[in-house]
C-alpha cells in the first residue's frame, strides 16, 4: 500500500518461488519487497458478483483477488477457497 492507503503491489507464493528458484536468491532476501511486487493487483469491488470473480481469477491465473473500496483502498482478500466453500455449502 502507498502512504495513502492504496492499494499498489501484491508479494504472490508464485513470486517467492520464482525468487528463490535462482542461484543468487540468498542475496535477494535483503532488497525491498517493492522490487518483486506486481504493480497491477487484481482486485474486485464489494458488489461484484461470484461468478465475476471466478472470471478474473481465470483469467488472470490467481488464486486470491483483493477487495477494494471506491478509493482503491483494500477492505479485504478473496479466495478461490472462499468461492468454492461458499459455492459447495449452498448446492
């Protein structure tokens, strides 16, 4: 988040493992998250539905979308677990 709250990067478990998959990974442990980030997280609103959801996460290859406000401030994190458990216990 910036010093306004926004929402600019996301650190993934994908990243990680790109990271620490070279040889020189040790030495990266001490650079700034910032240089690892993706600049464009993929985010949905409160109002957006489900199946939009599942959508983005297709369509971006992630497994977690974070929630935003009107602000793009982030109010939370959605997951493909979440989807699925809230799709399995209503069937």
């Amino acid at each position: 988040m910036d010093d306004n709250g926004i929402l600019i990067g996301v650190l993934s478990g994908r990243d990680i493992k790109r990271i620490s998959s070279t040889a020189a990974w040790i030495s990266r442990l001490f650079k700034p998250v910032s240089e690892f980030i993706h600049n464009k997280p993929v985010v949905v609103r409160p109002d957006d539905t489900l199946a939009h959801a599942i959508e983005k996460c297709v369509d971006n290859e992630v497994h977690r979308l974070f929630v935003v406000n009107d602000d793009h401030e982030p109010i939370g994190v959605l997951s493909l677990t979440d989807i699925l458990r809230e799709l399995l216990t209503k069937a």
